[in-house]
C-alpha cells in the first residue's frame, strides 16, 4: 500500500471521514493510481462543513494524530507521532511526505527497501523569518528552534527521494540536497477542469472583470491591490470594471474599510471563500483576468487554476509562475516585479488596450496549463 504524511485535519465520520475539496482532490488521485492509501494525519473536533468531502475507509484508512497548530505545539507529541511513523512504514512500502511536516526526518529509520519521497511545498525558513506579526526577536527564536528541526529533514531527504514545487523551493534548501531535488509542480487540476472555455471568454464590451483568488493574509498584496484599483478608478474613469476577492482570513475587516474608504463598495466585491472544485471554477468562469499580488509564495496553484480556465493572468514574480506561464521563452501573461503599483497599474492599463492579444494569450495559457495535471504530479512522486 501507498503511504502519505499530510495533517490535513480531517473530520472523522462512520466507515471514513471528511476532508476540504482541495485534498480530497490528492486523495482519490493517489487512489486511482496506487490502490488504497494509508494517511497518517491530524484530527479535527470541528463539524465538517458542506463544502467537505467524504472519503470512504475502503479507499483510505487512517492513522491519527493528535490536533496541532504548528511545530512547537507538536513537540509534547513526539512520541505519538514518532511511533505513528514507524506504524505508517510497517503498513505500506511507498510513503509520500508534504515537507515539512513534525519530525518527518525519523522516517529514515525504517527506510529499508521502502521508497520514500520527501516533496517540499514551502521554504519554513523564510516563512518563519518574514512574519511581520512577530517581534524580530520571536522570529529569531523560532527560527533557532526549528533550525535543527529543517536540516535533520533535509538529510533524511538526502537519504531517501527529494522533490520540490518548483526552483524557488529547490534554491532554499541546504546546498548537499539541491541536485538531487527534482523539480516537481504540484498542481490540482484534473481532465475535468479542461472541459470549459475552449475559446477565449474576453468580451468586446470594453468591461473588464477581474478576479484574485487568495487568503485574506499579510504578504498577499491585497492593500497594494485594492489601492491600485483605486487609482485606476480616479486617474482612468473611462475604463470599465470590476474587481471580485475570493478567499477569507484575518485581514477581511480591514479591507472591507479600505474599499468603502476609497468609496469602491460598488467595483470591489469581496466573495469570502470559496471550496475548490465546481464553485470555485464557477467564480473563474465569472471573470476574465486574473490577478496574483502576493509578495512571497512557493506556487501559488491558483495561477494554474486561472490559466486553465483561460483567464489572462497578471501575477508578481513569485514561486514557480515563469516556470507555469514562461515555456520556450513565450509568456502567456504578464510577471511583474513584487510590490510594485505601478507596474500592476499599467499590467492592468494594457489589458484594456489590447484586447486581440489578450484573448489570444489566455487561450496560452490554457494549452501551458495541459502540461501541469494533477495526474501527472501523482504518477511522478515515486518515479
């Protein structure tokens, strides 16, 4: 059996349990192509929601973890979760690891003639060093505490198999495991979300709809957005649109007062969250040009979302996007410099101008999507 290592907080139920469309999406993938699956993960209190889905212990059978927030709470399990790795090793004989998680790097232990696959989604370094809602001196602290941590699973990485979402992951882990990383886009999309928008969706009306999709969270960009469009509707009042947030978290109240600050209540609607799958390709289907902003990810897959639903994209210069929208030196949408207004305003002004090119280059990025499927990423972990 196919072993994986994801906390992804379930929610349990009778003969199964409940998990976000987005995972369970990697699950009965796993399935398809492994057989039934092991997971060792955590286990949430909390109701599930209408938008979970329910995974079927014939598909998948569970081994639990205790609920924790981050790896300083995990700590005080280190036995349980220690001893649910050896579990999960003596169960299966192909083990895949969402890196980082608590103590992975004790997998190696029982490696034997297992194939084990350390898949680095994040940089937890940088994570740690660049969150501003900390005191510099919490940041060094946790970064000193988690150090030991990083590097004991970089080796065990080294000893086993290592991929990566992308060059800018590969670029920040320790020097003795970058050439052995390959190179591994994880994407979510299936044959399904190919289907729609075979021809471009961009109008002649002169109406441009906008969509981000995104964590209401410091570092996606989003004031910098906001304050863009703001200017757009000062400075460009001839130019038509509008501009829809999918997402929820943290920052939420405070960008509901910026937009009616900057008297925007009726351009900038903000959709809270939306689930993966049919309601969120629904949304995509709903707008015509796709905006990333954020200022540090490690992907982010909903570029691949966007492209495959042929929405013209304009996104910071962040995690694996030249790797997704840049093939044989011909881009499908438009990168720009992080935290850069003026660069987003004129990516924004050019939308409106040449909308020939825009309906060709979304339709681009539609055929650069194809090579980057759920599937593919699945078939390769263990290869």
């Amino acid at each position: 059996m196919t072993g994986l290592y994801c906390c992804w907080a379930i929610k349990k139920s009778n003969n199964g349990f409940y998990i976000s469309s987005i995972n369970a999406k990697y699950l009965i993938e796993f399935y398809k192509v492994y057989g039934k699956i092991v997971l060792l993960t955590t286990a949430s209190i909390s109701e599930h929601s209408n938008s979970d889905v329910f995974i079927s212990s014939d598909i998948c059978e569970v081994i639990e973890l205790p609920l924790f927030e981050n790896y300083i709470s995990s700590a005080k399990h280190f036995f349980k979760i220690t001893k649910s790795i050896k579990l999960l090793c003596k169960m299966t004989n192909r083990i895949y690891i969402k890196t980082p998680e608590p103590f992975c790097w004790f997998f190696v232990f029982f490696k034997k003639d297992k194939i084990i696959n350390y898949h680095f989604v994040s940089n937890p370094l940088q994570v740690i060093l660049n969150n501003k809602n900390k005191s510099f001196l919490s940041r060094i602290s946790r970064f000193l505490l988690y150090l030991p941590e990083y590097i004991l699973t970089c080796i065990s990485a080294y000893l086993c198999n290592s991929s990566a979402n992308g060059n800018s992951v590969i670029n920040n882990v320790p020097f003795f495991l970058r050439k052995k990383t390959k190179v591994l886009i994880e994407s979510s999309l299936t044959e399904q979300d190919f289907q729609t928008h075979t021809s471009s969706k961009i109008k002649d009306s002169g109406l441009i709809n906008f969509l981000t999709v995104s964590r209401l969270y410091e570092g996606k960009g989003l004031e910098l957005l906001i304050n863009t469009f703001k200017k757009l509707n000062e400075y460009y009042p001839n130019k038509k649109f509008h501009l829809t947030i999918a997402g929820d978290g943290p920052l939420r109240k405070s960008l509901i007062n910026l937009i009616n600050t900057n008297k925007l209540n009726s351009l900038v609607t903000l959709l809270g969250e939306v689930p993966n799958g049919n309601d969120l390709n629904e949304v995509y289907s709903s707008n015509e040009v796709f905006i990333n902003p954020s200022s540090s990810e490690t992907g982010p897959r909903v570029i691949l979302e966007a492209m495959s639903q042929s929405l013209f994209c304009i996104t910071t210069d962040v995690g694996y996007v030249n790797e997704v929208m840049n093939i044989n030196g011909s881009c499908c949408g438009k990168i720009i410099p992080i935290n850069s207004e003026i660069d987003l305003l004129n990516s924004i002004l050019w939308t409106f101008d040449n909308p020939q090119e825009l309906k060709n280059l979304s339709l681009l990025g539609k055929k650069y999507a194809r090579n980057f499927k759920l599937s593919d990423f699945v078939e390769k972990i263990f290869s």
